[in-house]
C-alpha cells in the first residue's frame, strides 16, 4: 500500500517538474509584431516581427497561424508547406534579416485576416502574450481622398488576328507613398482576373499561362495576351475598387478577333476604294481636257467634203491643220490627176471646159 502511495507521488512530482520546465522554457520565447496592418486590397501586406528563444534551441520553425476560436489553420510553415491552407499555398514567406526574423509577407491580400506567429500549437504569441494577433485589414482610395491620384490610359480598341498574339499599351499613375501594390488585368464579363502579378495563378480559367505584363518603367501596365481566340473586353487596375472600370465610368478596351481572309478582303476593299476616289478627282480635275479629247475624235471618226481649194492647201503643207491646235481634223481626200491640156483655170470653172469640149466636137463634126 505504501509502495502504491510512493509511485502515484512520484509520477505526480514528474509531471510538475515537466509543467515547470515547460513554462520555464516558454518564458524563455517572445514574439513582436504591430497590431494592424492596412493595405490596398489584393496588394502586398508586409507584416514586420522578430523573436527570441531559448538559448542553444538550435534551428527554429517559425509558423504563421491564422486566427480561429477550434483548429490552428496555418498561412505559412517553413519545414512543412504543404500543411498550410490551399488559399494561403504560394502567397506567403518570410523577409527580413537576421536569424531572429519572423517578418511575414502575404501576396495578394483578399480578405481581412488575423494572423499570430509560433513554433508550435503552444509555443505561439496567442497562448504566451495574452490572444496577442495581427490583423490585415484594408485601406481604399476613398479614405484618404485619393482616388483622382489613380489613373490607367489604354487604347479603346485594337484588332487582332484569330490564334495570334496581341500587346495592349497602358501606363498609370498612383499616389506618392503607394507600394507594393498589385497589378491585375480584369475581363469585363464577369470581372474575373486574367491576369494577376502578385498572385499568377489566381486567373480565370483559359488565362493561366497566356497573360503577361510587357513594356519598361515603373508606371508600365502593358499587358501581351497569347493565343488570341474570341474577342472580349479587359481593364486594368489594383483591386476590385481602383481600377479604370471603377474610376472612369466603365473603361475598357475591346480586343477585336478577326479571321485571316477577312482582314484582307476589308483591306483590299479600302485600298480600291480609295483608288477610285483618286481617278474619279483627277477626271473631274482635268474635265475640260477629256471633253477636247472625246470633240476629237469624234470629228474625226466623220468624213467631210474637201474643195479643190483644201486640196491645193493641204499639197503646200499636208499636216499644217492636222496638227494646228483648236482646229478641227478634216478626212483626206484623193486627188484626180489632170491632163496635160489642162490649166489652173479650166479646173477652177468645170462649166467652161464642158462647153468648150462640146464646141470643139461641133467644128470636128462641120468638117
């Protein structure tokens, strides 16, 4: 009986030594960290901390753990990342200097969130500073009066050949002060992300893979969108309130798909078109010239009667009326060959050699 009362003592005394071990360890670990931190919605929140432990602990696992009154979902996890909730996977790391750094960066900040570091379940800032947490929370333009600082400038339309690529220029400008922001490209059916810079994988489906920002500069929002398939409209911003459809009433560009042919036969078209304006002008232009042209010839294609007169003339210089300018062309008429007993002034009177013909047959006959 004694011997029972002996063991039941001494594994009770094991466990107090264990209990004041383990709380002499745990006052040994500290975690400091702000209370809030405001960012832009879907930026960068960077939340500053740094530690202390137990000397010659040796390598520390430093976990993020997101607030919640049953389980301990954890945002990041150093040695075992593929404990930490789907959401958070990809979106979250530690930055800062030195090995007693906890500092946490989250990408892409979407919902309000309170977050409290550790090492384990309770080895944590909750269990030893009193529920102490960090909480995420947003900022928005409307706050601080800054919403007329943001703007986007981007083409209103652009075409595209079905299955090739296209680069849409834009460029922004934001408040001073303002960073780590994100840059997202929006389909304007449905106000899903196509492109997401801070969080790549968080696109609507078709978009992973094919969007990417292009051009040099800070203030550069270009955006080069691969495999062109269907037309639709986009616009670019940094969350779901400031963005060019938010500020400016609606703004988006239209991407135009167009087939191959199509594009040719409305180019050919123009370019005809166009032509045909030309000549049309230049004729109008030049009308009085093409209506002397069309007199000419034709007068030229009718025949008209020439006297001996013209005849002669046209003998001294053929060509001379031809060719003189303003002056009708006359058809050529042959000549008949005269006799020798003929004479410049028997051809000019017919009548006279007529008669004379006819008195000389008299004389012939009387003899």
């Amino acid at each position: 009986m004694n011997l029972h009362h002996v063991f039941r003592e001494g594994i009770f005394s094991l466990l107090i030594l264990q209990e004041w071990f383990s709380r002499s360890a745990c006052e040994n670990w500290s975690f400091r960290f702000p209370r809030t931190v405001k960012v832009l919605k879907r930026s960068s929140a960077t939340v500053p901390c740094s530690f202390t432990s137990p000397a010659g602990y040796g390598d520390v696992n430093i976990i993020w753990y997101i607030y919640d009154s049953v389980e301990y979902p954890q945002a990041f996890n150093k040695k075992s990342p593929s404990e930490v909730e789907r959401e958070y996977r990809g979106r979250t790391s530690l930055v800062g200097d030195g090995p007693n750094s906890c500092s946490l960066r989250i990408n892409d900040v979407k919902n309000r969130e309170s977050f409290y570091p550790g090492i384990d379940k309770n080895t944590n800032s909750y269990f030893l500073h009193g529920s102490r947490t960090v909480t995420v929370s947003f900022t928005g333009c409307s706050e601080d009066s800054s919403c007329s600082d943001w703007s986007f400038r981007f083409p209103e339309s652009i075409n595209v050949s079905r299955g090739s690529c296209v680069e849409i220029p834009c460029s922004f400008s934001h408040p001073k002060g303002y960073k780590d922001f994100n840059l997202i490209w929006y389909e304007a059916n449905g106000n899903s992300p196509i492109y997401n810079k801070l969080n790549p994988w968080d696109v609507a489906a078709g978009y992973s893979g094919r969007t990417y920002l292009v051009g040099n500069g800070t203030n550069s929002c270009s955006l080069r969108m691969n495999d062109v398939k269907e037309s639709g409209s986009y616009y670019p911003g940094v969350n779901e309130d400031i963005n060019s459809y938010v500020l400016n009433d609606g703004r988006s560009i239209r991407v135009i798909v167009t087939d191959d042919h199509t594009y040719i036969f409305v180019t050919v078209g123009v370019v005809c078109f166009v032509l045909c304006l030309l000549i049309v002008g230049i004729c109008w232009r030049w009308r009085n010239r093409c209506s002397w042209i069309l007199t000419c010839c034709t007068r030229t294609a009718q025949p008209t009667e020439s006297t001996y007169a013209d005849l002669t003339k046209s003998d001294i210089c053929l060509d001379y009326d031809i060719l003189k300018p303003g002056v009708p062309r006359k058809a050529p008429v042959q000549e008949k060959p005269l006799d020798d007993s003929s004479t410049y002034e028997n051809v000019s009177e017919p009548k006279d050699i007529i008669i004379s013909h006819e008195n000389a047959n008299t004389k012939n006959l009387k003899k």
